[in-house]
C-alpha cells in the first residue's frame, strides 16, 4: 500500500474499464487522481466513488489538455503521473473505412497521447523538488497483430510503439527524469465485451472465443492492467523507459498453428 503517496496522476478514459479500474488502484495507493474522459456522468460517479476529481476533456482538443494542466497546476501545483487510456475502435476494414472515423480514430487513439504528453511534460519538469514523472502510454496487441476489421484501431495502436519510444528517448536525452513506457492489453473484459454477451443467442460460446485468445484461456481484468499501471507509475520502474509490456496472457508469445 502507499506505492504512489503522495503522487498527482492524470488517467484519460477513467471513468469506465481498465482506466477506471486504475483510478481505484491508484486511489488505494495513495495517489491524488485527475479522471479526464468525455463520460460525465460516469466520470463524475467514479470520483464521487474514490474521492478522486472529474475533469471533462476530448482527448483530441489541444485547448483542452491546457485547461486540464492549469486545473492540475493550479489544484495541486505539480503533476507525477499520465495514464493516456482513451481509445476508440472504428470497425471498419481497408473496404469500408472512410476519413471522418479515420480522422476520429487517430484524434483520440494517437493525436490524444501525443498532445497529453506535450502538455503534461512542461509540468512534471517544474515539479517542486526536481523534474520528474511517469508518462504511461496504452496500447494493445493490435499493435502487434493488425486486425483485419478494423484498418484505423490497428494503425493507430501501431503508432504507440514510435511515439512512446521517441518520447522516452528524448525526456531522457534532456535529462528531464521522465520516463515513458507502453502497455499493450490483450483481450481485457469491459462494456464493450458484456454487450456483446449480453446480446448474443449463445453468450457461452462466446465468452469461451473470448477466453480462448490467450493460452491462459481467460480474458483479461481491468485490474491486471491497473497492476502493471501501478509498477509504471511507482519509484519502482525508475530504470525503465521506453519499454513495451504485453499484459495479454501470452496471446502474442504463441504462433496461430494450423
């Protein structure tokens, strides 16, 4: 307990899934927690639930982020912390995807991370007592693994890969003391998942093709991620940056077969 006394973080996409199973996570450890999502209501129950705070922002819109720093800035004078979690899927191939949910898809998928990082960095390096935070990018295993119905997801996931690599080598390189990783989640239980069961005519079958993508034979928890989250986050990564990590069960360590 206590692994992040003491500690501001912000976590975009926190008020459902793996970012707001973070969000208890990192409240249980002892961190001041910002939740920036579109999800109002959502967002504002989750706070109201870990006493964190509810902020509104798209992650797409740059005046946004500057809003969500001086609100940081001016609430806690400092900022440890960015879990950039929002995502979006666009379920369209290469045969049916058109620009608008392109454009949608990178806006929060890869534009959104990039901006959370330019305008989170500026404030971890004037953090009181010395420069210095934890930048966590999340990616997926379709990072890896394209998947074929769903052009802008797979591209865009791809693209953390890049700018989680050219941030952390940069913060390093300027002596900054920021660090900066991705996690890539294999196939985690949210919303999207309990729909799907929720409507199929035989929601067993399903949850078994779920479980069957990992070796463990198991989908992911929110919580799984929010533990890898919380080794990024703590003082006890301090020698790790620009690093992947798979949390998938395996899914990406075995080849298809026949």
């Amino acid at each position: 307990m206590e692994r992040l006394n003491g500690k501001i973080a912000i976590i975009t996409g926190g008020a459902s899934g793996m970012g707001a199973a973070t969000v208890r996570r990192f409240r249980a450890e002892g961190a001041q927690v910002v939740i920036a999502d579109v999800q109002v209501d959502a967002g504002n129950a989750l706070a109201q639930e870990c006493a964190a705070r509810f902020h509104r922002l798209d992650v797409s819109d740059p005046v946004g982020w500057q809003a969500l720093m001086a609100e940081v800035t001016s609430e806690f004078g400092r900022l440890d912390i960015l879990m950039n979690n929002a995502g979006i899927l666009s379920y369209q191939s290469i045969d049916t995807a058109d620009l608008v949910t392109w454009n949608r898809v990178f806006g929060t998928n890869l534009l959104g991370p990039m901006l959370g990082c330019q305008a989170a960095i500026p404030l971890m390096r004037h953090n009181p007592g010395g420069s210095g935070g934890s930048i966590i990018n999340i990616g997926s295993t379709a990072s890896f693994g394209a998947l074929p119905d769903d052009l802008a997801y797979s591209a865009s996931k791809s693209g953390i890969h890049g700018l989680t690599k050219s941030i952390a080598v940069w913060c390093a390189r300027e002596g900054t003391g920021i660090r900066c990783n991705a996690i890539h989640p294999g196939t985690v239980r949210t919303s999207i998942h309990d729909k799907i069961l929720a409507e199929a005519d035989d929601p067993q079958a399903w949850l078994e093709r779920f479980s069957n993508m990992s070796p463990l034979r198991r989908m992911g928890a929110g919580e799984d991620i929010a533990a890898m989250a919380l080794f990024l986050a703590s003082d006890e990564s301090a020698f790790v940056t620009g690093a992947q990590y798979l949390v998938d069960g395996g899914m990406m360590a075995v080849h298809p077969g026949m």
